[in-house]
C-alpha cells in the first residue's frame, strides 16, 4: 500500500505529507482513531515512504511516497523488513519469561521493554530510519506508559514511534504532550458501500454492512467478506433481525446456542485470517458483533419511533416496523441498555453461553415486564 492509495483519510495524510515535505517529520507520532478506519494502514505507508531507497514524487496535488520497486520496498511488501517494527501484545511469547505465556488482554510491560526501550538505539540495517508501530496503545497501562516517556521524549534521530490508538483519553497527559497526534475520522458510508460494491456485495448488503460499522472500512470489510459452509454473515444477519423481532422467553435458550455456534464459527474464520491477534480478542469481537447486532434492531426501533436518521437495517424495515408496533422509544432504549450492559460482560471475561442466555433472557424479560405494567 502506498500513501497515495489510502482513502478517506486526505487530512490525516495530507498533514503527515506536509510534515515530511517540510522536513518536520516528527520523531513520536499517535494517530487516534476508532478500529478500522486506517490508522494501521497509513502508518505502514508511511514507514514504507520514510524506509524507501528511490522516494517518487507524484504530482498533482504534489507529495512524496514511496516507489514500490526498490530493494527496501520489496523487502517491506515481502513483510520482513528489519527497519519496520510492528510492537503488538502477541509478541509476549517472544520475550524474556513468556515462553507459555498467553496473550493479555492489556499491553504486557515485558513487550514494550524488550521490543521498544531495549531496542531504540539499535541503527537502521538498510536506510536512514527505523520505524517503530506500537499497536493498541490504548492498552498500555500506566506503568508501562511511564516506562516510555523517556523514548517518546528523546528518540535516537533515526526513529520515527507511531501510537495506534483508538482510545486517546486513555493515554496520560504525559504521554500525549510527547507525540504529535494525528487525527483520523469515521471513514463516510458512500465511500465503505463503493468499497463493498466493488468486492462483489449488493448495494443493499454493502449498505448495510456500512452503517453497522459506523465508519470503520476495517470492520465492514472484515463482517462482511464472512462466508460459511451454510452460507453468508449476511444471511445470518438477516435470521437474527426476524428472531430478534418475535422470539420470546421460551425461545432464550435455543437462540442463545444458536448465537454461540454462530460466534464460534465467525471466531474460527477470523482465526484462520488473523493468526497474529490472540483468540481471546477475535472471540470477543465476534461476540461483541452479535450483540451490537442485536442491539441495532433495538436502536432502529428507536429511530423510528422518533423519526431520526436512516435505519441500520432499512433491508427489513417491515420487520422493524412490525416490532415498532409492539414497543415504545422508551421500551426499546431500554434494551439497548441492555446490551450495552452485556457488551461490557464481553471485556470482563464472562462465559459465551451465559452471556447470550442473559442478554435474550433481559430482552425477552422486558416485555413481560411491559405487558405486566400495560
Ligand atoms: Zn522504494
């Protein structure tokens, strides 16, 4: 990927580029912004560019960027080049005492030590620079923070650290006073549904896909290019909406296994795609999907109800309609409280079935509760 091919993020390159073209590149960088809208994207670019042995200049408007045919572009493609260093919390296995170690779900201190601190004076092997990517700096605690200011502070002239972060308010002031933060926005919903059309998906798949993930390319992409032996995400989506709209408390546990086996089967796939990211966290995203897609019929039921925005599921408005019918703005708010309670379960480490069991049985609680009050 080179700088030029990233869309819909002209302000966050643009500035990057001015940087560069005035010589100001910055030696700590933090890039802030949700998952998936391109901030690991443009970081490699960019490392890519600083690392390349025979920089272009393209015209029109007028920046530098890498050539993509040098030794050092090649090696960068190839995925090993030893002046990209791409610091993740995987790589616990890899230090010191982390032999069996499982990935945490926080940054451990032992991966910044040993793959950032320890390494920061080593010279560049090929060029002039050498790029260090900490990924999920939103994960770094306190301590470890602490333990950084130093090389965010003063780094050899060679390095250029870019903070991947989706969380900024996380980050101590300490640390954000140290990096020059660049900021990257939602990526628009024409711009993900021509992306989505353009892999092969119909308009009204891609749309919605765009709107569940609110911006973030990275997230559409990775939903919807799901395919299963029974079939597509897209179709399980669509059996979700109708159950969501008319299952009640005796349905809770059956559509609880179902959900799980779906998870489980999204997990598996991203699993085969990822093999860098620790289960734990690709688990807990397709679990947290499923939830988020739960809740959107809740919150488009909403919208309706009060007559704001488009519908995230606008491809079964007759189903929302239908289920508007039966429950309020207020009701259905509520639900979506729900889920946002349920969601939180998924990052305290709460067993998958009981999950699920909870979340439908609150859901289909509700109504009861409702129809008792009416
Ligand atoms: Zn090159």
């Amino acid at each position: 990927m080179h700088l030029r091919e990233i869309v819909c993020q002209e302000k966050a390159v643009g500035a990057l580029e001015q940087a560069y073209a005035a010589g100001k590149i910055a030696h700590a960088y933090l890039f802030a912004g949700d998952d998936g809208v391109g901030k690991r994207t443009t970081a490699a670019a960019l490392a890519k560019m600083l690392l390349c042995e025979n920089r272009q200049t393209c015209k029109s408007p007028e920046f530098v960027d890498s050539c993509g045919k040098c030794h050092s572009c090649q090696t960068f493609e190839a995925g090993g080049h030893p002046d990209f260093r791409m610091i993740t919390k995987e790589l616990v296995k890899f230090t010191r005492e982390g032999k069996n170690k499982t990935t945490p779900v926080q940054m451990p201190i032992d991966v910044i030590r040993e793959f950032l601190i320890e390494r920061i004076a080593n010279k560049p092997s090929m060029g002039s620079y050498v790029v260090f990517v900490l990924d999920e700096a939103e994960k770094v605690n306190n301590a470890s923070q602490n333990a950084m200011l130093k090389v965010l502070e003063e780094p050899p002239g060679h390095c250029v650290i870019i903070l991947l972060c989706s969380r900024p308010d996380l980050m101590l002031p300490t640390t954000l006073s140290r990096c020059q933060v660049v900021r990257f926005g939602p990526v628009s919903e024409d711009e993900i549904v021509k992306r989505l059309v353009q892999d092969g998906l119909a308009k009204t798949e891609a749309v919605f896909w765009a709107r569940f993930s609110q911006g973030s390319l990275g997230q559409a992409i990775a939903w919807s290019s799901l395919r299963f032996k029974e079939g597509s995400i897209y179709g399980f989506k669509k059996e979700l909406v109708e159950r969501v709209c008319s299952f009640g408390l005796a349905d809770v546990v059956d559509m609880a296994e179902w959900m799980g086996q779906t998870a489980r089967k999204i997990s598996g796939e991203w699993v085969d795609r990822e093999q860098n990211v620790s289960t734990t966290d690709i688990n807990r995203r397709a679990q947290k999907g499923l939830i988020k897609m739960t809740s959107l019929v809740y919150s488009d039921v909403m919208r309706l109800g009060l007559a704001i925005g488009e519908l995230v599921n606008d491809d079964q408005k007759s189903l929302i309609l239908r289920l508007a019918d039966k429950l309020d703005p207020e009701a259905a708010a509520v639900k979506v409280e729900f889920c946002a309670t349920m969601d939180k379960w998924v990052d305290s480490s709460v067993n998958e079935k009981l999950i699920f069991e909870q979340l439908l049985f609150n859901l289909s609680k509700s109504d009861i509760l409702l129809s008792s009050t009416a």
